[in-house]
C-alpha cells in the first residue's frame, strides 16, 4: 500500500509460493536463476547484515540516541568530499 508496485516485476526464484502469492495479489513477476536476481539477493543480505549490526549497537540505547546518530552519520555520509 505505501509504493506503487502495480507496474513493477518482480524477480522470483522457482519457489511455487512466491509465484502464486504474486498472482493472487495480481502482480507480475519473472521467474529467473541467474543474474540480475542474484544481485539483488546480495543487497538485501548486505542490508540485512547491516541492520542487524546496527541493533547490536545500539539495543541498549534510547532511540532518540540512535536516532541523532543516524543523523549524524547521514550528514556526515552526505557532505561533499
């Protein structure tokens, strides 16, 4: 409901459920094995592994801290070299 998905394809393995849950929802998908799905399997890991790392760092805090260290970071990420 929060992104506009009706005009994407999805990239799905040979996994039957994938398939038939994007049919029911009436999306469109591409089976593939190789390639470009495969590299986005790598990002979403990367992420995962991130987010996870970043939990671990900060579980303990307030998330008001957390949050201003977002955005110093965010800042410090975005500023020109």
């Amino acid at each position: 409901e929060k992104h506009s998905v009706e005009s994407a394809v999805f990239l799905v393995d040979g996994a039957q459920h994938l398939q038939t849950a994007l049919s029911r929802a009436g999306l469109r998908f591409h089976p593939e094995r190789h390639g470009n799905r495969n590299s986005i399997e790598r990002i979403f890991r990367e992420l995962k592994r991130r987010t996870s790392s970043f939990s671990n760092c900060f579980s303990h805090v307030f998330p008001e801290t957390a949050e201003n260290w977002l955005q110093a970071f965010a800042a410090w990420f975005n500023a020109p070299n």
